[in-house]
C-alpha cells in the first residue's frame, strides 16, 4: 500500500492513506516526474509545501506541490494536490547569465544549486579545459545538463533523496512482469525512428567528413541522414552522434503494456516479461489508483 507523506508550509507533517485517485507520470522526454492525487479529508487542510510517497520503505515519488485544491461536496470533503519531482526546482529557475571557465560540479555547486536546496551530488569533482556560457535565459536545469553534455558526456538525474547524480551510470533495476496480467500488450517496429547515417564535422575549417552509420538501419534498407558540428560544442559532439546512432535504434522496436498492477520503477529498468531477456528498457510510465483498483502503463524499448 502507498504511503501519501505531506508537509506544509510550517514544517508539519502528516500522512494520508487510501487515496481516491492517483495519477504518477515518469518519463524521460521529461525533465520532471508529476503526480496528481485526490483525498477524502476532513477540516480545513493547511497550505502543502511538498508530498513524499512511499511504497512499504522505499521513496516512489519526492517533490513539490504546484497546486491544491480542496473541495467541499455532498458526499464530503476533497483535497487535490498536484506535484512535480524535485527537477522543478532547477527548472523553474532562472540562471544568472555569466561564463565559467575550467568549470567543475564543485563550483556549480556552490554558485547555482547549494542556494536552491541542492546540498549533495554523486560524480566528478574534475574542472575541465573549456568553458561553459550561461546565456540570459537559461534555467538552472539547462545549465547542469549542458554541463554535463559538454564535459561528462551524460545526463544529469536527481534522485528520490534529492542528491544530483551526474555519474552516468545505467539503472540497475530489474522489473520482472507476468503476461497473465497484461490487459494488452502491444509491439511496434517503427523504421521512422532510425538515423541511418551520421556526418560529423570535426575541426575548424573542416567539412563534414566523418561518417557515422547505423548497420540497422542499413540491414532495413532505410536512409535518413543527419550532420552533426562537433566543432562548436553547442551543437554536439562526436559522442552527441553516436547518441543519436544509439537512441534511434532503441527506439525501432518498443512495446507497450497495460498492466493490472502497480509498477513504478527508475527510467532505464530493465522490464523482463515471464523472466524472458529481450533487452527491454523502460523509458516511460503511467500509474494510475481509482476505483478500479492499480493498474501501469508501461512503454519499453528494446536496447541494442
């Protein structure tokens, strides 16, 4: 059973359980996790800060409530938070506009995301040769993953404690479901999806010389061609294309499941249907508690 944890704006906690409905939405085209979810309450509910939720020991969701609603009907009173995981908080903020040179996470840390509530992060303490240009616009979160892109070449996540994880490391965990419980389970083979070949300019003054191809999609007969300007590392870099070899070819064969029963793992897990390795990867989900019980909308795609 889910554990619903609250905070108000005074430092006060309490729990609520046997929510009404429950929406979770995690994927990785977005920067940020979101809840949304109903309570039968009683009295009048103070101003919710945050809202933590717990399956047994272990944190599902962790972030801040955008907005509450509280609702008084017939049949008795209804408290509605909506939240976002604690990404919103680089997100929503905006960065001074500045450049930083032989940047570090050590001093990221300290000019951007300390003030915000970041105190911790996993991953290099290195400063590189280079620099990094925050431009009149930029958020908080744009600046750590342009960071991270640039020199570390991986994406930043922060995790269910709040800590910032800029080591790249893969999820190690393993989802294990039954095809007796899928109430559909779709597979798609979308050609669209695969780059076929990659040009990559590498020097200033340079053309765009050095090819990058993807033997899938070569095999499948299909042509897209792409050029990436690895020069300018605002535009990429030899690692971006071979990023965009990889992602593309993830993305040819997915599937995706409905599933009667609760499921929120990390992005990245690998899915395992009757204990069968098909290099399934999750990369979004959909849980969903009403009246009808739990059920989760799982999209995977296959890892070459």
């Amino acid at each position: 059973m889910l554990k619903f944890i609250l905070k108000d704006i005074e430092g006060n906690i309490s729990e609520l359980q046997n929510p009404v409905k429950v929406n979770i939405v995690s994927s990785e085209d977005a920067v940020a996790d979101s809840i949304d979810a109903v309570f039968a309450v009683t009295g009048e509910i103070p101003l919710i800060q945050s809202i933590n939720v717990k399956d047994g020991i272990r944190t599902v969701f962790n972030g801040l409530v955008d907005r509450q609603t509280q609702e008084v009907t017939e049949s008795g009173t209804l408290l509605t938070v909506r939240g976002r995981s604690m990404e919103c908080v680089l997100l929503d903020n905006e960065a001074l506009p500045q450049t930083y040179c032989m940047p570090s996470m050590p001093l990221l840390m300290k000019h951007h995301f300390n003030a915000l509530g970041f105190k911790e992060y996993r991953g290099s303490r290195e400063a590189f040769s280079g620099q990094i240009d925050i431009a009149k616009g930029m958020s908080e979160w744009a600046v750590l993953s342009t960071f991270c892109e640039q020199f570390l070449g991986c994406k930043p996540k922060i995790d269910k404690n709040g800590i910032i994880d800029v080591t790249g490391e893969e999820c190690s965990e393993k989802i294990y479901i039954s095809s007796d419980k899928c109430l559909s389970l779709k597979k798609i083979f979308d050609r669209s999806s695969l780059i076929s070949n990659i040009y990559a300019r590498t020097y200033t003054g340079g053309t765009y010389e050095m090819p990058l191809e993807n033997p899938l999609a070569k095999r499948l007969g299909v042509t897209r061609i792409r050029y990436v300007n690895s020069v300018d590392s605002k535009s990429g870099t030899v690692l971006t294309a071979k990023n965009i070899i990889a992602k593309s070819q993830n993305q040819y064969q997915r599937c995706e499941i409905d599933y009667a029963a609760r499921i929120l793992c990390e992005m990245g897990s690998e899915l395992l249907i009757d204990g069968k390795k098909e290099n399934l990867r999750v990369y979004e989900l959909h849980y969903t508690l009403d009246r009808n019980g739990e059920h989760t909308k799982l999209y995977a795609e296959v890892k070459r």
